[in-house]
C-alpha cells in the first residue's frame, strides 16, 4: 500500500483551515466594535 494524500483532500483542508481563520477574525473585529459602541 502506498501513501498517497490525494490534492482534493488536501485543497479541502486547506479551505477550512482559512474559513475558521476568517471566521474567528470577523466574529472577533465585530465583538470589539459592539463593544466600543456600547460604551
């Protein structure tokens, strides 16, 4: 049996990897401007 990672699994990785990225850096730059609104 060979190892081969085939590229769609890597390329799906890779997607999700930047997602998460970008998801956890919109919901942070949101929270920080609610909170400046709110005070």
């Amino acid at each position: 049996m060979e190892m081969e990672i085939s590229p769609s699994i890597f390329f799906i990785l890779i997607g999700v990897g930047l997602f998460v990225v970008i998801l956890l850096f919109l919901t942070s730059r949101y929270r920080k401007v609610r909170n400046e609104g709110e005070a």
